[in-house]
C-alpha cells in the first residue's frame, strides 16, 4: 500500500471545528467502521464531529454504538442540517447519488467535502480525496492515518472499528481483495487486543428470528438464468411486513445465496419505495459486475456492487435482467 499523503486533507482537520461524518446507505461495517474511527480521532483531537447517515444503523453493528454517535437522518429533524459544520468528511463512498437525503442536501451546501474511499467506480469529484482502490477497504485507510501520524490514539476501541471494516469488506478474509496488508493490518490491532471471534459473533452470528423468517421466504422464492449461472431474487415490502424484517435487517443475504453450487452472480432486488428499487451484486470471482451496476446509478468493486433504479421492482427487474444476462453470458464466453 505505501505510505499516503494526508498533508492536506490534515491541513483542513486541523484547520476547522465541527465536523460531519457520513456513509453509504444501507451502511455496511466498513463505512459504520471507518466513521467510529474517524469519529474517535477527532475527538480526541478536540473537534466536534457528528455521524449522519441516510439510513438507520444495522442491529448486528450496534457494539460500534456505545456512546449513540450514530444518527440517520429524518427530513423534519434535520432541514438544513449541513450548514451547521465547517467541514463534510464522507467515507467508503464516492457517489453523491448513494448518500440519500443527506446527498441531496450536499449538492445544496457550499461546504468542502473530503472523501476517503476504495471504490473504484466514481461518480463525483470532492474538494479533498483519499482514494486508493487496491486497498481492501476503507478502514485500511483509516489505519494509515492513525498509525503514521496518530498512533499514541490508536486504542482498543478505534482497532475494534478498524478491524469490523476489514473483516465485512473481505467476506471474514474470504474475497479476492485479501491481500499481504489487508492481513498484516488485521493482525497488527488483533496484537492490540481485538478478539476476531467476539467480532464475527457479534455481526455474523446474531441474527434476528424476524430477519430468519425473511430469509426463509426469500430462499423459497430464487429465481435461476443462464442454467444457474445467475441466481436472483426480490424482497417486497409485504415481504417484509409479513416476517416483521425492516431493510436493515437484510445484510448478507445475495451472500448466502451466492454460495449456491454453479451460481456465478447472485442479485437482490429490494423494493424501496413503489418507484424506487435497490439492487445488490454479489460475483464468486469470474464475473464483473461493478460496469453494469454503473450504468444504473451505481457502483462499487468487480465482484461487490450495488445500483439503484427508479420504477417499480417488477420493472427494474425487467430492465435489468436481461442486462445482467448479457452481462454474465459475454463473460462466460470470453473465458472460455
């Protein structure tokens, strides 16, 4: 990875007092990890940060929330909300467009943005940026900070945050974006007392009997294309209404179904609201998936990406279907 250049953007954390920290919505551990962190440092550096994000923090990340640093946002409780900080930090993102209603009102402020992220499909320019897509995730970037010009702060709580981000965005080390420094970071804060079995417990193996249910429903209804190279399926919002499930409750399932034998790409369709579909790419490796999710406002790694479209779910499956069909069977072919 090489040591980076945070000269500036440390320029302007030292430069300005309250901060607002956000992430992706439907937050994962590596963005809800990377704000713990980055939410800690500033702290300890005397600043006022505040983590606001889209969408309300998952259950199984709830360890991360001691002190409730975690707020997702609400249209009446926080009309203009941006104005109130002198500085934006945005993490494990780089699209505007996968921040909500909190992106929305960015496009609004005339306030500087940083954006720390892995991604390699980008979609917006901030004022300030750490990127570096052959990282694992963000929160190895995170580390780089701490460790090269913060490392008397760099404590049990902030290694825990540090190592969920890792952990989530490796598949538990599992992805093909394990690499040498993904597994010398991992083992440098395990060295600092992270117990990798109380946090894989804690996210992996806590599920709630309502989001079991969902599950159940789900694997009852996948559907199979290309002689089960793809595997796709929907979730409702009766289906979710029936098992009790709210859309933080969904984490991990296109994983599971990935891991059915032959399936290649596995995809959820997931009904937002009656013109609003969310989508979710899971590839085994062959297969890359982060173009496609591009061309319907999305992104995201090769093999991991999300995408969103705004019709109804039974149309956004119709019109991206057949994409993802062509998609796959070009592939395929090529690598024959």
């Amino acid at each position: 990875m090489g040591k980076k250049d945070w000269t500036t953007i440390l320029e302007k954390i030292n430069e300005n007092e309250k901060f607002l920290i956000t992430t992706h919505i439907h937050p994962d551990g590596d963005g809800l990890g990377s704000e713990k962190a980055m939410y800690e440092l500033l702290i300890k550096l005397n600043k006022k940060p505040y983590i606001l994000n889209p969408e309300p923090l998952p259950y199984e990340y709830d360890f991360l929330n001691e002190n409730n640093i975690f707020n997702h946002y609400d249209e009446e409780g926080y009309p203009g909300i941006l104005e109130e900080f002198d500085l934006i930090i945005v993490l494990d993102i780089g699209s505007l467009i996968r921040l909500g209603e909190v992106g929305k009102q960015m496009r609004e402020t005339s306030k500087e943005v940083i954006c720390i992220d892995h991604h390699p499909i980008r979609h917006d320019s901030f004022d300030y940026e750490m990127v570096d897509s052959e990282v694992s995730s963000t929160a190895i970037l995170l580390y780089d900070l701490l460790n090269n010009h913060f490392p008397e702060f760099l404590n049990l709580e902030i290694a825990n945050a540090l190592y969920t981000g890792i952990l989530t965005d490796t598949g538990s080390f599992r992805f093909k974006n394990t690499d040498q420094e993904t597994l010398k970071v991992a083992t440098k804060l395990v060295g600092m007392g992270v117990v990798p079995g109380e946090i894989y417990n804690q996210i992996y193996e806590n599920r709630l009997p309502e989001q079991t249910k969902l599950l159940g429903a789900v694997l009852q209804n996948i559907n199979y294309e290309l002689d089960g190279k793809i595997a796709w399926f929907k979730i409702t919002k009766k289906m979710m209404e029936n098992a009790g499930a709210k859309p933080e409750n969904i984490e991990g399932f296109t994983d599971f179904v990935r891991g059915i034998r032959g399936v290649e790409v596995a995809a959820k369709f997931l009904e937002a609201a009656a013109d609003h579909t969310r989508i979710n790419f899971r590839s085994k490796g062959k297969i890359v998936i982060n173009q496609l999710a591009k061309n319907f406002n999305g992104g995201g790694h090769p093999y991991a990406a999300g995408a969103e479209i705004f019709e109804n779910i039974d149309r956004a499956i119709d019109l991206l279907l057949p994409e993802l069909k062509k998609c796959v069977a070009e592939q395929d072919e090529s690598a024959e």
